[in-house]
C-alpha cells in the first residue's frame, strides 16, 4: 500500500500528501529551443508594441471596456457593431480549433504569454541570479537568502513593467500615463488596478508558475476534445524507444554520457518519473531509450512523455532537444521524441506520411472560417461612419397647449468616422408639423457621441391618436437616413 503511494500520481505538480512538487527544469538549449527563442522575442517586442504605435490616430489595439469601444489596426467596433463582434469571436474560436487540430498546443509551446515570458525572461534571469539547479536546491534552505531576495526584487520590477503594459490594451497608454505619473491620491481607482495587476503578475511568475498551465488554463481542458489522431503532437517513439533500458557500462565508458546518465537529478525532481521505477537495466539489445530522464528533468510542467499524450503537456519542445542531445552522444540518430502523430508513432500510418493536413476537421474549420471571413467583410463594407437613435423625451408622453401639441424627442448621433461631422435633421412630408431644437444642423466631434432634444410640434387636428412621422438624418458627407418616430396627440 505504502509503495502504492509512494509510485501514484495525481498531478504532474503535486505530491502523493498533496504538496506542491516545486519543478526546476533543466535548461535543453537546443535548435527547437533557439528557434523558439526567436518567435518568443519577437512576440514580446509585439506585445510591447501594439497599445502604443498609433494606427489611424489610434493604438494599433484598445480594447477599452469602459467605452466598450475595440480598436484594432485602425478599425474601431463598437458594442452596438455586435454581428462584428459575434463574428470576431466566432472567428478566433474557429482558428484556436483549427490550429490545434493541425499544430496540437502549438500555440501554448510557442507563443502562449505565459510560456513565453516564463522561459525566455523569468527563468533566465532566476538562473543568472541564483545559479544553477544545483545552487537553487542549496538555496532552500536559507529562505531569505541574498540572491534569492534580489531575484524577488527584480521580478517585482518586471511585473511591474508587465502590467502596465497589459493594462495599456484596455486603458490607453495617455489615461495609463496620467495614473503612472500622477499621485496615486488623485487616481485611487487607477493605482489600485495597476498596483492589484502588478501582484497577480508577480504571483504567477515568482510562484503559480507551470500551474497556470496543468491547473488553470481552460484551453489545457479542451485540448482532447480538439485534437485528432493526426494532430501534431510532441511524442515519444516507444516502438523505437522500448524496451528502456540503461547503457551498459562498457559502452557508458565510451561516451561521455556515463556523466549524464548517472548525474544525480536536481531539486525535487530526483523523485521525478524520470528514474521510472518501470525501468530496470537491462542487457543489450535493448530499445533506444537508455533511461537517462534528461527529457523529464527539462520538463517544465513535470511530466514523462514517454507515458504518451498527456493534458499537462504544453508542446514546449524541451523533451525533443534534451534526447536529441543524448541520442548525439550515444550515436543514435535523433527524433526517439519529436513532432509526430499518435497515428504515426502508433504505426498506423507511415513515417514519411507523419502528418496528413487534409482531414474532415482541417476542411470545415477553414470552410467556416472563409464564411465568416465573407460576412465580416459584407458587414463591415456597409457598415455606416455614423449611428443615429430617436428616443422619446422623459415625462409625459405629449403635452398640449393653446391648441398645439408636442412631443419631446431625443436624437442620439454616435460619430464613428474620424472627423467631425454636421448632422441636419428634419421632417420628411409633414406639412402641420415642426421640427424646434436648440442647434441644427447638430455637430458631433469625431468619435463622439450627442444626444439633443428636439420638439416635434403642430395643431391637435393634425395629431389626432399617434401618427408614424419619418425623420431624416444627414450629413454632408454621404450619410443619410431615415427613421421614423411615433408622433402622439389626443384621442380623437
Ligand atoms: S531523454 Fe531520450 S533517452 Fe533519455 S530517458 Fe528521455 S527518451 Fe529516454
Ligand atoms: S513533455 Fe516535452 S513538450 Fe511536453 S511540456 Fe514536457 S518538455 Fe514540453
């Protein structure tokens, strides 16, 4: 029973009482580690770039939630531009479903924030800091141990940095600016929410880490139900790779993997999957996996891929680089864990095959995504610059005086274009009726919006129960409509 334990896991992240199992990968810098770095840079300058280079005197993207106005590369939705925004969200789910079900969890590997801002930042700078593996596990033991409270501080500086930079996507780098610079006094709201966002980054890079990933993200969840039996997965060759076993020691002399293989594993990763209990040495011919646990020591979320397709796996590619190391220095060819298939590397397709792009998924998620790509377009393209509304004034429906009636009526004009337009209003074919308001035509700023009581008036006789008055709404610059509103008198 007591060994039953000993061998259970429930989480990658977790120990069999329930502790937190604090993962230190290994460092595989290897070619898919390089190229990563690459895209992860390049998506961390983006990051940084998009709320603040301006596109149309506006930032590349604002989603500001308060105006409920979504501005991306100079186009500006609005919460009234719902079918847009339905489509937009239909869109981009269509797209995670498309690109799991070619790339698997590419997107978590490669381009996740969290993935990215971990291991090419956080990590490093903890590994410059503390030193290596080694190093940390020293570490804890002395809790407030200089290095370790110095990398604290320059992680409190990053999420700092951080959060601003992700609150600039919904406020705006000016009002982001106004509450940076001003005296949290002025602006408690403001400081509170960068000051609470600013912990939450710090948090989850200094602690919560791989857990955002095995526990808290719901795409990890749906991943299952999203891939296919030829989706491209980081997987482990058992045809190739079993049985497992240890190189025997006539050939570790031979190589310089004797060290590797029998360096102790760091941190609270000894006890990790890697030294599989399954395992036990074996004499050649054995398969080519020699047991070595270097792809589970690099591991960032803790797992075995040699146990198969597992949810905690975010298709890092650190397993591929550490055993293409190992199988360099024992002289094997690479790719025991690659990108591959579960069909492929269940043998039921070839090798060369690997990866069949047309499946019925891979043709209906881009047929729907075609479609709604076709309806986004139709709808923005008669889309208008402008948006008008007729309310009715507050109170008492109708009010009659000296033999006239009126109607109070409310003209709401939302100014979506990038200049500042003129807007007259008039009745359209109502001889008895007229039209009484403070200003028209009616000038609304760009971006703005005004709402401008009118009266509609006339002689009772004319408005005798309700009558259906159209009003029209132009502006010079090829805006035009027509909208009616419901004009009440007396009962007849
Ligand atoms: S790194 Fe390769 S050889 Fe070593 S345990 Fe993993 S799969 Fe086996
Ligand atoms: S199993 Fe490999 S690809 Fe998956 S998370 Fe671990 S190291 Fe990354």
């Amino acid at each position: 029973m007591g060994a039953n334990l000993t061998n259970e896991r429930v989480l990658s992240t977790m120990n069999v009482d329930g502790s937190r199992r604090w993962l230190r990968p290994a460092l595989s810098a290897g070619g898919f580690w390089k190229r990563r770095a690459m895209v992860g840079w390049g998506l961390i300058a983006l990051f940084i770039a998009l709320p603040i280079v301006p596109i149309g005197g506006k930032p590349a993207v604002l989603l500001d939630l308060a105006r409920r106005e979504f501005t991306f590369f100079g186009t500006t939705l609005y919460a009234t531009d719902t079918v847009l925004l339905m489509l937009a969200m239909l869109g981009i789910f269509l797209a995670i479903f498309l690109l799991t079900a070619l790339f698997g969890r590419a997107w978590c590997g490669w381009g996740c924030p969290q993935t990215v801002y971990m291991e090419y930042v956080f990590r490093p700078l903890e590994r410059l800091i503390e030193g290596d593996l080694k190093a940390q596990v020293a570490m804890d033991k002395q809790r407030l141990h200089p290095r370790r409270l110095l990398k604290y501080a320059v992680y409190a500086v990053l999420a700092v940095v951080l959060a601003n930079v992700f609150l600039a996507y919904f406020v705006g780098i000016e009002t982001l600016g106004h509450w940076v610079l001003g005296s949290p006094g002025d602006h408690p709201q403001g400081f509170a929410i960068v000051l609470g966002t600013s912990v939450l980054m710090f948090l989850d890079f200094a602690w919560f880490r791989e857990q955002m990933c095995v526990v808290a993200c719901p795409y990890a969840r749906i991943q299952s139900a999203l891939l296919d039996k030829q989706s491209l997965i980081v997987a482990y060759d058992r045809g190739r790779g079993e049985p497992r076993g240890k190189l025997r020691k006539t050939r570790l002399e031979d190589t310089s993997l004797a060290r590797a293989a029998a360096a102790p594993l760091a941190g609270d990763a000894a006890d990790s999957p890697g030294a599989s209990a399954a395992a036990q040495p074996t004499s050649e011919p054995a398969g080519d996996c020699v047991d070595c646990g270097a792809c589970v020591r690099t591991c960032p979320t803790g797992i075995d891929i040699r146990d198969g397709l597992q949810m905690e796996c975010i298709s890092c590619t650190q397993c591929i680089d550490a055993c293409d190391a190992v199988m360099d220095k024992i002289h094997k060819p690479r790719g025991l864990v690659r990108y591959s298939s579960q069909d492929e590397i269940e043998q039921r397709i070839s090798q060369t095959v690997k990866h069949k792009l047309l499946r019925v998924r891979t043709i209906l998620y881009p047929a729907g995504l075609l479609v709604i790509g076709a309806l986004f377009l139709a709808v923005v393209s008669n889309r208008s610059d402008s948006e008008v509304t007729l309310l009715r004034g507050i109170g008492a429906p109708f009010d009659v005086q000296g033999g006239n009636v009126m109607n109070q009526m409310r003209v709401k004009i939302h100014n979506h274009s990038t200049a500042e337009h003129q807007y007259q209003v008039e009745l359209v074919g109502q001889p008895g009726l007229q039209l009484v308001g403070p200003e028209n035509p009616l000038k609304v700023k760009k971006g703005e919006v005004r709402t401008v009581g009118f009266f509609v008036t006339g002689k009772v006789e004319a408005v005798r129960g309700s009558l259906d008055v159209p009003v029209r709404i132009k502006d010079g610059n090829g805006f035009d409509k027509t909208v009616n509103f419901k004009v009440l008198g007396p009962r007849p």
